[in-house]
C-alpha cells in the first residue's frame, strides 16, 4: 500500500503539468495509434496519440488525456506501465470557448420516431439518469479496448451550448467511422472513469444497429 500511495504521489509530481514539449525516442504504430517513448527536461516516459508522421529526434507538442496503468495494447501485445493518452495542444483557452458558445440546434435530420437528438439528452440530461435511451447518429471516432472497453463518438448535427459529441461505451463491436447507426444505452451523469477521464454525460451498455 505505501509503495503503491508512494508511486501515485510521484505520477502527481511528476507530470501534473497539463501541456508537453518532448523529443522522441523511440515509435510504434499499431492499431490506429502512435506510441512514443519521449523525453522532456527531466523525465522519460511513453504516450500514446492518434496515428501520426512523426520520426525519432523530433519535438512534439502535446497534452494530456489521461494516464494510465499496466495498460494493455492487443495490437502490440505489449502492456505499458504508465502510459499518457495525449492530443494536440490546444490554442484556445476555456474561457475563449465559453466566448463563442454557438447557437443551440436542439434538432437534427437523423431524428426518428422514439430517437432522442444529442443536444436533447446534454439539455436534459438530469431527466434522463439511468434511463435506455436511443440516438439515430453518425459515428465520427472509435477508439477500441481502452479500459477493456470501445469508445464510439456519435454525432447528428445538433448541439446545445457548443456540446455536440456524445460518447457511449461498449463491449460490442464497435460501428465503422461514418456510419449512421441506431445507439441504445444507459445515461450516466458526471461519470468518472479516473486517470483523467471524466464525462458530464455518457451512454454504457451501448448497443448499435443500421
């Protein structure tokens, strides 16, 4: 228990700092993702970012997502330690965002009968905890067996105060990017997956259907 409490307290120390500068040291691409052992000032460690043309020696920029432990990597069949799931730096503060909030589009043109449109479910999410919901949708990104589960980002086109992407969760195969597809699944609020993935809202158990 202290070694593990003691490793946690460094992990905080050691990388509390949001955004990153690091030279590559090592590369591997599998699986849609690019993992590199990299290098900053002080210390040496692996992240994992959307496939990308990088090469060892360069500099990147990048910033956290969220770490995390003994992760495994089917693809690879190799399993990190500690591992950073990293994006791209972004250049725009929150409070910028919160500047140019978007005008709310509460329909979409994938709406059916019994389908719920994703800015209905981001306003009324209280309404809906622990509720089955259903979403006609387009699918923009799967990220697969991340905490033993498939991540799939739908969206139709609505939006409610610049909240326009939902994520659900499944074992299920995942849908390929760009279908439009039927999801069903419970709605959790302000749900935290730890090592820096937290949700105001989500859908688990995600079922999927043409």
């Amino acid at each position: 228990m202290k070694k593990t409490l003691l490793l946690l307290l460094l992990g905080v120390s050691l990388y509390a700092t949001s955004v990153h500068q690091a030279t590559i040291k090592e590369k591997l691409n599998s699986g849609g993702y690019t993992y590199m052992k990299v290098t900053d000032t002080k210390h040496t460690y692996w992240i994992a970012m959307t496939q990308r043309d990088v090469k060892v020696g360069d500099t990147i920029n990048f910033s956290e997502q969220g770490w995390m432990k003994n992760f495994h990597s089917k693809t690879l069949n190799r399993t990190f330690a500690n591992i950073l799931f990293a994006g791209d730096v972004k250049r725009e503060t929150q409070r910028q965002k919160l500047q140019k909030i978007k005008p709310d589009i509460m329909g979409s043109k994938y709406k059916t009968k019994n389908t719920l449109t994703i800015a209905q479910l981001f306003k009324n999410r209280d309404l809906y905890v622990g509720k089955t919901v259903t979403v006609h949708a387009k699918v923009t990104k799967v990220s697969q067996q991340i905490m033993k589960l498939n991540w799939i980002h739908l969206e139709d086109n609505s939006r409610f105060m610049n909240m326009d992407d939902l994520v659900f969760t499944s074992t299920q195969t995942p849908p390929k990017v760009g279908a439009i597809v039927y999801a069903t699944g419970t709605v959790i609020k302000d749900k935290d997956f730890g090592y820096g993935y937290f949700y105001p809202l989500i859908i688990q158990k995600a079922t999927f259907h043409k």
